[in-house]
C-alpha cells in the first residue's frame, strides 16, 4: 500500500449569511410564587436601608481621598432552589456590574454586582415597574407584570460582605484577620479608571502587599496580594475594584530522582547514526528545568542562543534531571527502541528550553499563569518559528473540576493570541496521580482530576497509557504489570469526574506502568523496563542515559509528534496541527473494553473522560495512502455582526462557510455493499473570558464555538443548506432528518474547541456526502456587545478522511488528478 502526503486543499468555502434553526423563545423561566404587592414592598424596603449606607459609604470614599469610581457591593440571591436571572442584573450602560454568580450550601442562587454611586435608584425603578406596570400582552396571552422574571426570582438584596467575591467551590473561606495570599481578580471596564494602578497607589494605606506580576483578560486583571481578609474588605469597600477573590497556585513536585542506566558506547553508537535538522525546522520549546545540551545526543538539536531562564540568577542547566530527559524525548523518542535498532535516525524539529521551575529558589505563591506568559515572550525573541510549547509544570490541588483558572486562561489566551495576534500550539501534561493512590487503579485516575493548567481549551492536553507490561520475572519474582497492556497508565489524570467542561485528556501516548505482588501493600517501578529511556543531565559522568515517565513523558512525546508533521508540512496552523494530532488517534483494545458492557454497548462519555481520542497513529499521522485519503481545509469565518438596520442595532450571527471537498464518487460508487469510514475533525481556537459569572452563553468562557454539518447521502446542497440555516427559510420548515453511523454523535463531539467523531457507512451513502458546513455559536463576542468581540474573526482547521479495507480501491488517485497535484508515492 503505497503512502502519499495528505492533501492540502486550497479552494475557498462558499460564504452565506447564517441564522442559526434552533434559534427562538425559551421555555417559561420558573418563578416561585409571589404576592406581587407584597413582594415589590419588601424589596423597596429592602433597596431603600441599603440608600442610606450607601451614602455613608460614600462619604467614608471621598473621605479617603477617593472621588471616582465610588460605589457599593450588593448581593441578590434567590429563593431555595429557585434560579436567579442574574443576567437582567448587569446593566453595563449604567455602570452596574455583575462580578460573581455561585450556588450557596441552601441551594439559593447568589450575584453580586458593583453598583456605582448614584445608580440605586435603577433597582428602584425595576421593582416599582414590576409593582405598578404590564407589559404589552402577546396574541392570546395574558398581560404580565413588568420586570416579572427578574424580580419575582430576587428573595433578598443586601450590602455584600468580601466573602460574597469567594469563588473557591471547595476551600473555605480564610479567617478574616489571618495574613493570606490571594489571588485578585480586579474589574477592567472600557474607558473607565485603571483599577490596578488605584490598588497599587492606595494598597499601602490598607495594609496590602501587592505583587509585580499581573495577568490581562478581556475584562479582568489578576494580581496576587497579601494581606488579612479584613483589610482587603475595607481596601474593596473604599476603592471598589475587586471582581473576585481565588487562591493562588503551588506548582507540583514531580521532580523525583530517576534511575540511571550506564551505556556510554550505546549513547556514541546513537551520536554516529543521527542526522541533524536545519535551523529552519520547527521547534519545541520546553518549559521545564532547564536543559544540559552539552549531551552528546542534543548537542546536534540544541544551540546555546536558544536556551533561555525564567530568572537569571537561577542558570541555564537542568540540576534536577528532569528538563534534559524530556528533552530526549522530545527529539528522539523513547531512546530504547533507537538504541536498539541499528538504523539512521533522522531528527526532524530542534529544540529550546526555558527554564521555569528552580528548586533551591521555588517560587513564591505567584502567578502561573503571568510566569508562563514571560517564559513564552522570552523565547519569541528568536521570531519567524513554528514552535511547539511542551509543559510539564502542574498544580496538583485539582480543586477546579474543569472550571478555567488564570493560569489555563492564561495559556488559552496565549494560543488565541488574544492580545497579539499570534496563535500558538501549547501541549500540556494532564498531570499525575497520587503515587500512594495507586494500588486502587484504574479508580484512582477516574477519581483524580486532570491537573491545572491542563483544562485549558486550546491546548493539546496528553495523558499517559502504557504498552510496556513485560516484566523480567527472574529478576523480580511474583511481581507482574498493574495496568494491561494498551490500558490507562497508573499515573494518568483524567477528567472523568468532572461534568460540563470539555474532555480531557485529548490524547494518550506512553507514559510507562508499575508493577504489583500480593507480598507488598503498594505498586512500584520495580523494572526499569516498564519506564521509557531518554537523555540524562548529567552526560559528562557515568549516567549518559536516564529512566523517564508518567504524563510529564508522555507530553515530551507528543510534542515530538507535533514536531515531525509541523515539519513534514511547514504550511498548516497550529490549530492544524492539534487537529491532525487528535484527527489521527484511536481507541486500543484494551481502552475501549473498560468502557464496554456486556451486550457490546460502549459508554463513549466516560471513555472521552478517560483517555480522550486515544493514541495517536504515526503513520496516519503523517501520511495518507491509497485506501486512505486525508484531506485539508484552512479558513477564516467571521461569526458575528452588528446590524445597524434595524431599529434596536444587535449582534446576529454572520455567515455559514460551505466547503465543496474533492470526493471519489466514481471509486466509492463502485464498492456499493462495502462499509468505509469517514472521519472529520474541526479545530480553533477560543479567546477566553475566565471570571466566574455563571458560564451561561452571556457569561461563558469562550468567546465563540464553531460545529461542523455533513450533508446526508441524496441530500441535494440546496436541500442541505435549507435544513441547517434558517436566514434563507419562508415558510418552508425541512425535515429534520437522522444521520445514523456516528459513533459519538453532535452532543459528545460538540464540547470545547476541537471536535472530531467516525461516521460508519456504505461506500455508496459516503460517494455523495461531499459537502461539509461550518457554522457559529454562542459565546461572549455576541453576548456582551460592548466588548466589541463581534468584530473579530476566527481561524480554523478542517481535516476529513475518508477509507475503505485494505485493497478495496484507490481513493487517493482520482482526488489528486481533479485538484491537479502530483501524486507523490513516499519510500
């Protein structure tokens, strides 16, 4: 079977405008019951005690020295087990700001807002409309009271205590006179005062310790600061800037000491046989602990110039034999099997290191996310590379269960390029389990979490599964593999507890595996076989070769992965990139019959929680063949508009791309009773909005989502346009007709930023499913209007495969003849 480069498609996609068909009323919202009287009596009540201390406040304000942005914190919450419409809340035109939305241990919703001086009488206004005003009744509807959603799901409003910002879900709030560290979420509105500059002129006069390092996102500006919780009330309460209030993070500590192995004549064996890279390759660039390129493996892919280091006191080298291991990975492989194999090794990507982490100066409670921002401008001062940024670093607290941090927004925002416009490709660790947890696998990765920064959306998140489970049994009698050959690996994170957040990992590649014996209580890396061999820090001495694992080698890998086709195809985006990487991956055995029940029926949720898409095929990774073709789309889709036409101007959704894929009808007609695949993956890239407002399609965390449609087998184009796209419809309503054959199907493949998902069929149903369209969703660019996020256009990446069994049909040929490339045939 002879293997051809994929193909790179360079037709534009048809644009039209768009309207999305599930568009149109919600259900009722469920109120509880109210006295309508009564109830607008105790809320006025309510508003008009809260007057009277929100003009001493701001006396006490002005009193400060304080005479702009003055202004109080109020909290509304709902009844028992009653939603909250917090959205009518914010009314940013008048300056009211809806800062935290979370649920209380009583099952009451809770907002909070900042309500500038002056602007109480809005609340006044809502609640007098709801007592004395309807609305305008629809046809054949009964009138109701203004307001009435809004109000009748308020029970109370009151001056908000500092605690009311607390959006840590499983931390208790600190003693209020006990020095803390925080994590400060500031508001950061358009056109109003710098609020980070207020807390660092005024910080000192409230007894707080504000740090260097900050973050920006879209709305918000994080800084970390130290002070008791009681000063920073009174800091909130006179300056009014803080949005939310987290606890910073403390990095993991995964750097053990490793097992060495001595082979110095292996190692120059190695050095003989490897080919180096041009500079113009691309690169991975590891965040780590340094890099100790002196080894005589790296010296042909690491140059002096591109190591770099968080600060300059620390160095350049690894001291901890953890930077430099993953190093070899990174370029190699796991160097047992190159070792062993006799053969040129032909390296196709170089290398950078920053280091990041230094023990013997640990950093202080800081920001992670503003340390990797720093890192990844440090090393962009060498521009124009493709560059692959490969992190290990974790926190392991895992209290997040999903939900975006400063740090995973951090590298979203990165990837995005949210402030500069440059997107970049970021492979994550999902982080280790707890070692002492590990006689309990597999339970003990369902029920540790993925570890932060590695929820972060446009990242390529990896865990670790193992095919290594031989064990010398001569040498260590009794002892055999934990994990099954082709299953989980003992130290794998997975995100299987958590429940709206995308799933995580996205990948799986070798992290290696433990051994277990009834004689002893606990697993343990007994055989260095069961662990991945790579390059040591210290090569000059007796140690050239050191072990290596779990997901900080498994993420070392799949950069390699990324390296080698980023340089097979210098053209493709890094959202290309991750795509092929997912696009190309596939369930084991062993994986898929965890999440199989008897009657062969497989729980494909709990599996995409588990280990994500898979291990990734090398092979289909980098190439196509005659029976498998991968084709590849690039485009740009601008999601949103304003239309200013209309009487009350709002952002709609703005166009649906069509793209017309170059298909082997004739081929895939011939083979009518065969079934063949055809698999599509869609990637892009998220601008995030981290704070903690209820992750509604208002408040939520991505800026915008994209899905993919494929028109059905004797579907006309028309007929397919019609059924997705509402803005062209008069009366006619389409069927909504079923797509059998999809293993996932549209609810599991449409969570986060990459979707991918199998469509199993008849040769003869795939000859006419040509057409694939990309379409917009919701987000914050079209729900909050004055970001003016609806403005921005987005990238993304549109892979499809379709194959046929071995020796059916040549379907790579007829494809290559009609766009007009030469048909390569690789050796």
């Amino acid at each position: 079977m002879a293997q051809h480069p994929h193909i790179i498609i360079s037709t534009a996609a048809e644009s039209c405008r768009y309207t999305s068909p599930s568009a149109g009323p919600r259900g009722a919202y469920e109120r509880p019951d109210r006295e309508r009287a009564g109830h607008a009596r105790n809320l006025l009540g309510q508003v008009n005690e809260i007057k009277d201390e929100a003009e001493a406040r701001a006396e006490n304000q002005r009193a400060e020295g304080i005479s702009e942005g003055n202004g109080i914190y109020l909290t509304f919450e709902s009844a028992p087990n009653f939603p909250l419409k917090f959205e009518s809340l914010d009314m940013a035109g008048a300056g009211i700001e809806l800062l935290t939305v979370k649920t209380l241990a009583d099952n009451r919703m809770q907002a909070t807002l900042w309500v500038p001086d002056g602007k109480l009488g809005r609340f006044l206004k809502k609640i007098e409309a709801y007592r004395d005003k309807n609305t305008k009744p629809k046809k054949g509807r009964e009138p109701r009271p203004s307001n009435q959603d809004l109000v009748e799901s308020v029970d109370e409003i009151k001056l908000a205590a500092i605690e009311a910002l607390w959006t840590e879900t499983t931390l208790p709030f600190p003693d209020k006179d006990a020095v803390t560290t925080w994590e400060v979420w500031l508001r950061r509105t358009k056109g109003e005062l710098n609020h980070l500059e207020r807390l660092r002129a005024h910080g000192e006069a409230f007894n707080l310790t504000i740090g260097r390092q900050t973050l920006g996102f879209v709305d918000r500006t994080v800084v970390i600061v130290t002070a008791t919780a009681r000063s920073l009330s009174r800091s909130a309460d006179i300056l009014g800037m803080i949005a939310e209030l987290r606890l910073p993070k403390t990095s993991a500590a995964f750097f053990a000491d490793l097992n060495g192995i001595e082979q110095q004549d292996w190692v120059n064996n190695l050095v003989a046989r490897v080919q180096a890279p041009p500079a113009t390759t691309p690169y991975v660039c590891l965040f780590d602990t340094g890099l100790n390129h002196a080894h005589p493996l790296l010296t042909s892919v690491v140059n002096q110039a591109d190591l770099h280091t968080y600060k300059p006191a620390w160095g350049l080298d690894d001291r901890k034999n953890h930077g430099t291991p993953m190093a070899g990975l990174a370029a190699f492989g796991d160097l047992t099997e190159a070792l062993a194999s006799g053969d040129p090794i032909i390296t196709t990507h170089r290398l950078e290191s920053v280091k990041m982490i230094h023990d013997p100066d640990p950093h202080d409670p800081e920001l992670y996310g503003a340390v990797t921002q720093e890192s990844t401008y440090r090393v962009e001062v060498a521009p124009d590379r493709s560059r692959i940024f490969c992190m290990a670093v974790t926190a392991t607290d895992g209290r997040e269960r999903g939900k975006p941090t400063s740090w995973s927004a951090a590298v979203d925002a990165l990837a995005s390029g949210a402030d500069d416009g440059q997107r970049r490709l970021f492979v994550l660790a999902a982080g280790n389990t707890d070692e002492a947890q590990r006689g309990n696998y597999p339970d003990s990765n369902m029920t540790d979490g993925i570890h932060d920064p590695a929820q972060a959306w446009n990242g390529l998140t990896v865990g670790g599964y193992t095919e290594k489970s031989t064990i010398d049994t001569g040498r260590y009698p009794g002892w055999s593999p934990l994990a099954p050959h082709g299953d989980l690996s003992p130290c794998s994170c997975t995100s299987t507890g958590w429940s709206r957040w995308p799933f995580k990992p996205d990948i799986v590649m070798e992290a290696g595996n433990m051994a277990i014996n009834p004689a002893h209580a606990e697993p343990d890396y007994i055989d260095d076989g069961l662990s991945l061999l790579s390059t040591s820090a210290n090569p000059l001495g007796t140690r050239p070769l050191s072990i290596m694992r779990e997901t900080s080698a498994a993420s070392a890998l799949a950069a390699r992965y990324c390296g080698m086709v980023w340089a097979k195809y210098p053209q493709l985006t890094p959202e290309s990139i991750r795509a092929l990487i997912v696009h190309c991956a596939e369930w084991t055995p062993a994986l898929l019959a965890r999440f199989t029940d008897a009657h062969g029926v497989v729980d494909y949720k709990n599996l995409l929680r588990y280990c994500g898409h898979g291990v990734p095929n090398l092979d289909r990774l980098l190439s196509s063949l005659d029976n498998s073709l991968t084709l590849l789309a690039e485009s740009e889709i601008e999601p949103f508009f304003k239309d200013e036409e209309e009487d009350n101007p709002r952002v709609k959704t703005r166009e649906m791309l069509l793209h017309r894929l170059p298909w082997p009808k004739q081929a895939l007609t011939d083979l009518p009773n065969i079934d063949v695949t055809m698999r599509v993956t869609l990637s892009y890239f998220i601008e995030p909005s981290p704070g903690e407002r209820g992750w509604t399609p208002r408040y939520g965390y991505q800026s915008h989502g994209l899905r993919f449609h494929v028109i059905n087998p004797l579907e006309t184009p028309d007929a397919f346009q019609l059924r997705i796209n509402k803005f062209e419809r008069e009366d006619y309503v389409p069927a909504n007709l079923p797509d059998p054959g999809w293993t996932l199907g549209r609810n599991l493949r449409s969570t986060g930023s990459i979707h991918s998902d199998t469509w199993t069929g008849k040769a003869v149903d795939l000859a006419s499913r040509e057409y694939i369209a990309i379409h917009p969703t919701m987000g914050w660019w079209n729900k909050r209007e004055q970001l003016e996020g609806w403005k921005k256009s987005t990238r993304y990446s549109l892979i499809v495969t379709i194959a046929t069994p071995e020796q059916a049909v040549d379907l790579y040929t007829p494809v290559a003849n009609e766009i007009g490339v030469p048909i390569v045939i690789e050796v």
